[in-house]
C-alpha cells in the first residue's frame, strides 16, 4: 500500500513522540481487531502526498510471546505497511538493536532510525551511520525525536523508500528453539554489525553521587517517593491557574442563563441543565485537563532527564509481587493527590495489559479529596485518637486491595507466563527538551478534554434526571423515592437512605459528600447544589454533625466512610480510565468491582463495628 508506514521499536523508544509529531491532531486511537491492545493511526501529508502511519504496540522483541509481539509480528508480515520505520535507541544501541534483529526474519522493506542521537553524542558515543547502512542494506538516519528540524529529513527518507524501498541484505541471526541460546545468537548478531561502526568515549564512567544515593535499597525508595509528591505538587501548581479560570465559569453564566431560561418560560429542568450542570461540567472537565496538562509536564520532565528509568529500579522487585513492573510507582504515587492524574500515568508502562492493570490498583488509592473529608466526618463521630485509628484502617486495607485487584485482574491482564524480569541501562542524565514536552503535555491534556467532555455530560445528565426537584426538596426527587424504596437492602450493607444517597454522589465527585449529607441532613441545599456546587458551597460541619450523630449511629457513620473511600474515585476518573484505556469493558469491569468491594466493605464494618458500639 503506497503511502502506507508503520513505527517499530521497544517501549520509551521515542515511537509515540514521532507519532504525534508526524500526525498532530490527524490521529484516532482504538483497539487492535479481537484485542485489548492499543491501536494508534493517523496520517499526514507530505509535497502533496497522504501517509498513514500506524504506531506499532512497543514491545522487546517478536517472538510473539505476548499479544502485543503478535499483532506486530502479523502486522508487518501482512504487507499491510509498505514500509516499516525501525527506532532504536542510539544512546544505548547494544540492546535495542535486539528488536533490529528480530525484525531481519521477516524480510520486509524498512528503515533504520537512530533516535537520541544527542543523548549518545553527550556520552561521548558516535555511530558511523553511512557504514551501518552499508552493513544493513537499508537507509540508517540519525535523528532527535524532540528536534522539529529533523522531521524533514525523515519524511524525505520515507518519501524515497516508498518509491524505491530497501531490504536487510544482512543474514538474519540464526534461530533456536532454546530461549538463552535464540537471545545470545541474537546478541551475537548485535555485536558483530556493530564492531566497526560505534565508538565509545575513552572516559570510564563514574556512578554520580545522586546515583550512588538512588540505588541503595531504603534511602532510594525515600528519594523516589519525596521526588514524586513534589512533582505533584508542581503538577498542582501548573494546574491552579486554569482550575482558577475554570471555576468562573459557573458563577458567571448560572444567574443569566437562568433569568433567561426563566423569562422564556422554559421547563425548570432544563434551566437547571442549562444554567447549573452543563457551566459545572465545563468546569470539571478543564480541571480535569488541566491537572492532565501539569501531570505530564512532570512526567514528561523527569522521564526525559532519566529519573523515571531509576524509580522503576528501585521498586520493581516490590510491585512485581502484584504483577507490575517497577514504572508503575510513580503513578501510584500520584494517585494520593489525584487518581486522574495517576491514570494518565500509567502512559509509562510497557503494554496495554500492565498499564490497565495499573490504573486497576491506582483507583485503591484514596486521593486527596478523601483525605479532606473522612477526618471531617469521622470527628463528628469520634476522638482524635478514633479518627487517627480510622485513617490508619483505610491505609491498611488499601493494601489489601490492591493485592486482592492484582489476584482477580491480573491474570487476564498480566498472565504469569507474560511477565519477565525487568531488564534495563539506567539512562544518563541529560537535558529536558521542554518545548517538546510542552507541546505533547497540551496534545494530551487537549485530546482529553475533547474525550472526556462527552462522557462526563452524559453522566451528569443521569444524575440530573436522578436528583432533580421543581422546589430543591429532595424528598421530591427520584433520588430519593429510590433510596427509600431499596432502603432495606441497602440498610443490610450498613447504609440508610441518607448515607446511601452521599455514597452515590460521592461516586460523581468526593467534594461532593459533605454538600450531599449537608442537603439530605438538614435539608439546606437541593442535591443538584450539593454536588455541582460542592467546591463552592459551604458546610456548618458541627451543625451538620449533631444532625447526623442524632440520625445514625457510630457504626453506620464507620461503614460510610469505609464504603465511599473504596468505592469508584470519581466520575471524572473513570472517564479517564476509559479514555486512556480505550476498553469500555474493562472500565465496566473494574468499576463494579470496587462497586462491589464498597458495599461487601460496608456490610462487614457495620456488623462488626455494631458489635462494640
């Protein structure tokens, strides 16, 4: 097929960065036919001519051991792609040659591109690259992925393959049924194309001091996780301005809207949908990118000066235990100040199995919304001491979720037989391209807001539909006939109506739970108020405490705070996870899990915690 391309290269090779770079916004993502597995294509034109482009799952070889190797190994031999683009990591060419390699089996026309060249040359590392492509028999090109100025040069290139296309004209290392035996063949094969063709520096390298301090088993971890919060925190502070801009929204258009909605005698519903909901979704949903936009800026930093590669090390061994590598740490940090931008962390992971299977475990862990409430509610309740005891028990079987997640998800997600050790060179240090990372910060943050919005209304839509009343009663809601009516059910997990009802907003936005008990309580707000002006609105929480103390007990107020910590984050974090998960299924699949796992939670707390109250 002219005009037709595919990226090949191991994962953090520089694929999605070329990708985006060559498509811009000609993109749609999806999901390889009958897999999980994420599928990228877009197109773009050239002195007149439309490529498509077809972004390759990133794996370390195509012996086809998992189902991204698989899809990429029949990819190519299909002939589907007239061309196939080969990156490889030029600071570290020994071993990511091995997918070079793998490759020269399939006889197929191709190009080689030398990506971080900068990075090797700043090593003191050169590659003859006129002499590797007279070794190969195909074009090798140096290149630097962040550099706009090279995209000409690889664009040609394809431009002239396609017209008259090249092919490895190097024997392919031989092929053994015996695992050690294929690879050191393989390495072999490496080493002897390389031998005449690269030069490393005479300077004998020397571990830095921050190194030295980054490998050690304990201090390492500390620094890890100390360097993660406060990359969360400038996440935050990226975030302020536009959550700031956002949340004007709202309070500029409800009271207009509303006077026009009303003196246009339009039903009170769609007032409230026009005026309330709709100026609240956009405000939600632009914090919601905007938190996207500062978590990749840091992400994007601390991966491109090589600290990400460090963290992995340091707590592999520990995650591997619930079937992920060690890339996975950092999001999991993030997601104690948010699950949304711990769910876009897991862009870090390897496969479309270990990130889903990331996301999974990242929604165990309470953000910080949880942490601004479950103190509040609990001191209504309890001690000082109780409500540290509280704290201390939601921490404690986070753990236990997480590793009960691992065991129910991983073995479709992360078959025991697809997962290895974790093998890697800690990358040097080097200089963030922050124009680059900008930009792809803002492409993300962008396509998520443009995903997401769609999904968020039409929630917020249903909940409207649930909660709404022509007087703000909520004994006139739906909402409320419905709790009512299932009360006995949900009187048996450990919820009356009342709770019932913050637990199911709680599920639309944690901020959300103090407004909601406020309104079903004392009766002060509608519940529409409670919930899409909950980052407004302000609580009386020693009123509101004496209500709740005088309505239920300590037991019920304990299986509560247990239920809406553990139920789903938030629905602006399942909106991401379906969008960066691209499966509708497994999104549903994971949700009602933790559905699940709340209410089991909360029935056995109350029956317990009735027991001694």
């Amino acid at each position: 097929m002219t005009g037709s391309i595919a990226l090949l290269g191991q994962p953090n090779s520089g694929k999605s960065t070329i990708f985006n770079n060559l498509t811009g916004s000609r993109q749609h993502v999806g999901n390889w036919a009958g897999k999980t597995v994420e599928k990228n294509e877009g197109t773009y034109t050239y002195n007149g001519t439309k490529y498509s482009v077809t972004d390759l799952p990133g794996s370390y070889g195509l012996s086809g051991n998992s189902d991204e190797e698989m899809i990429t190994t029949d990819y190519i031999k299909s002939g589907q792609s007239a061309l196939t683009v080969v990156l490889v990591d030029a600071s570290q060419l020994e071993r990511s040659m091995f997918m070079l390699a793998e490759f020269a089996r399939l006889d197929k026309p191709a190009v080689l591109v030398l990506n971080m060249i900068d990075v090797a040359e700043s090593m003191g590392k050169t590659v003859n690259a006129e002499a590797l492509a007279k070794k190969l028999g195909i074009p090798v090109l140096p290149f630097n992925a962040t550099d706009s100025k090279d995209y000409d040069k690889l664009k040609k290139l394809i431009e002239d393959e396609l017209k008259a296309p090249h092919r490895l004209i190097v024997p392919a290392p031989a092929e053994n049924k015996n695992v050690k035996e294929n690879s050191k063949e393989k390495f072999e094969w490496v080493d002897e194309l390389l031998s005449d063709v690269t030069q490393t520096g005479d300077a004998v390298y020397k571990m830095s001091r921050f190194d030295r301090v980054m490998t050690r088993p304990v201090l390492g971890k500390v620094l890890c996780i100390g360097v993660v919060l406060l990359a969360f925190l400038v996440a935050m502070l990226i975030m302020i301005p536009f959550m700031s801009i956002g949340s004007m929204i709202p309070t500029i258009l409800h009271d207009p809207v509303d006077k026009l909605l009303t003196g246009w005698n339009v039903h009170p519903w769609l007032v409230s949908v026009f005026s309330t909901m709709l100026p609240n979704v956009l405000y939600f949903t632009i914090s919601m990118a905007s938190f996207v936009f500062g978590v990749n800026i840091v992400f994007g930093y601390l991966e491109e000066t090589g600290f990400l590669a460090r963290a992995a090390y340091q707590f592999d061994g520990l995650l591997s235990k619930l079937g992920l590598q060690g890339k996975a740490i950092c999001p999991m940090l993030m997601g104690f100040g948010c699950t949304i931008g711990g769910a876009c962390g897991t862009r870090v992971m390897d496969n479309w199995g270990q990130r889903m299977l990331a996301m999974s475990i990242v929604w165990a862990i309470p953000c910080a919304s949880i942490w601004s409430i479950i103190p509040v509610i609990s001191g209504m309740f309890f001690t000082w001491w109780q409500t540290l005891l509280v704290c201390v028990g939601i921490l404690l079987y986070v753990v236990i979720t997480m590793i009960v997640v691992s065991k129910v998800f991983s073995r479709k997600l992360a078959p025991q037989a697809t997962r290895s050790g974790m093998i890697m060179e800690l990358p040097p240090y080097h200089k963030a391209h922050w124009k680059h990372i900008i930009k792809e910060a803002f492409f993300k943050a962008w396509d998520i807001f443009k995903r997401a919005l769609g999904t968020v209304t039409l929630v917020s839509i249903l909940f409207y539909v649930l909660s709404f009343s022509k007087d703000g009663n909520v004994d006139n809601s739906l909402l409320y006939r419905l709790g009512t009516f299932i009360e006995p059910v949900t009187k048996f997990f450990g919820m009356g109506w009342q709770t019932f009802m913050a637990f199911v907003s709680g599920a639309f936005a944690k901020e959300a739970v103090l407004g909601t008990l406020n309104a079903v309580f004392m009766g002060d707000n509608s519940l529409m108020e409670a919930t899409f002006f909950s980052k407004t609105a302000s609580t009386d929480t020693a009123l509101l405490g004496t209500a709740m103390s005088a309505a239920i007990s300590p037991a019920e107020a304990l299986a509560f705070m247990f239920a809406t910590t553990f139920n789903i984050p938030c629905i602006m974090a399942l909106s991401t996870t379906y969008k960066e998960s691209h499966s509708l299924k497994w999104t549903v699949k994971v949700a009602l899990f933790y559905i699940c796992n709340a209410l089991v939670l909360s029935f056995i707390v109350y029956h317990i915690a009735s027991i001694f109250m």
